[in-house]
C-alpha cells in the first residue's frame, strides 16, 4: 500500500488487485472495485506508473483528446472498435457487481463513466483497459506513440 501511496500521491480506495507491476516489481495498472463507499465507481482500470501517466498527460497537453474524438467522428472501423471497447468494459464490471441497481448504474456508462461515447475524457483510461486486455483503440495508439510500459531503471520514478 506504501509505494501505491507515492505513486497516487494519497491512500488508494477500492483496489481489488493489481493487474501489472513493471519489470522492476512496482504496480502500473490496477483494478478496481466497481462500488466505492457504497457509491458507483465506473473505472475499473487504474493507471498508477508515474512514467506512463506522465507521458500520456504530455500526449493530452498536446491535444490528442481532441485528435482521437476527430477519429472517432470520421472512421467508422477505428468507432466500431471504440464502442466495443465500452461494452467490453461494461460487461467486466458487471461480472464484479452483484447488486442490480449498481449493475444498471454502471451499464449507462462506459469505462471511466463517460456517457457520450463520441468522447474521450482522457487518455490514461483507455490505455489502462488496453493494457488490462481491452481492444481500445485510443489506448493501442497511445501506447504506439509512447513505445515502452516501464521507464528506464536510471529514470526510475517510483524509488
């Protein structure tokens, strides 16, 4: 829970296990409980490698939420792929919720709670269900663009 605490900056709520450490041991992806303190809680991959959130929040500062929604307004493949992506994520939680009424909150939205599926919020959730296993296109480019999962063990930012 310590070095989740560094990587988050805060105590982590609802974690259910850890999905992927990097190649030096640390946790990068994390998977969450789809109920927090009793409340709906939509994203059930966690990003926690400060390397890859840093990069990606690099590709976001340079606009690539925008480009990826222009993507998914013009190529019906590259759409397709990203509305099933959402499904997929909306049928894994389901397997984790018990509780129908939860169930039915969290089928009106897709992964991260986003609701308007020509949208992207933010990158670091569709990179996390690719690499959880998720065909997320978002995430698969993301990934191509960023070329490595861990950082170099002389960058290391996790010590």
């Amino acid at each position: 829970m310590l070095i989740l605490k560094r990587q988050l900056g805060r105590l982590p709520r609802g974690v259910s296990r850890i999905v992927i450490r990097c190649e030096y041991g640390y946790p990068v992806l994390l998977e969450s409980c789809p109920s927090v303190d009793g409340k709906p809680f939509p994203t059930l991959y966690w990003l926690v490698c400060p390397y890859l959130v840093k990069q990606i929040s690099h590709l976001e500062s340079q606009g690539w939420i925008r480009r990826f929604e222009e993507l998914i307004a013009k190529d019906d493949l590259f759409r397709e792929r990203y509305i099933k992506a959402h499904s997929v994520i909306r049928e894994l939680r389901a397997k984790l919720v018990e509780d129908e009424v939860l169930r039915a909150k969290l089928n009106e939205v897709g992964t991260g709670g986003i609701r308007d599926l020509r949208r992207v919020k933010c990158l670091h959730l569709h990179v996390s269900d690719y690499l959880a296993g998720v065909d997320n296109p978002v995430g698969e480019a993301v990934m191509k663009q960023i070329g490595r999962i861990t950082c170099e063990r002389n960058r290391m930012l996790c010590k």
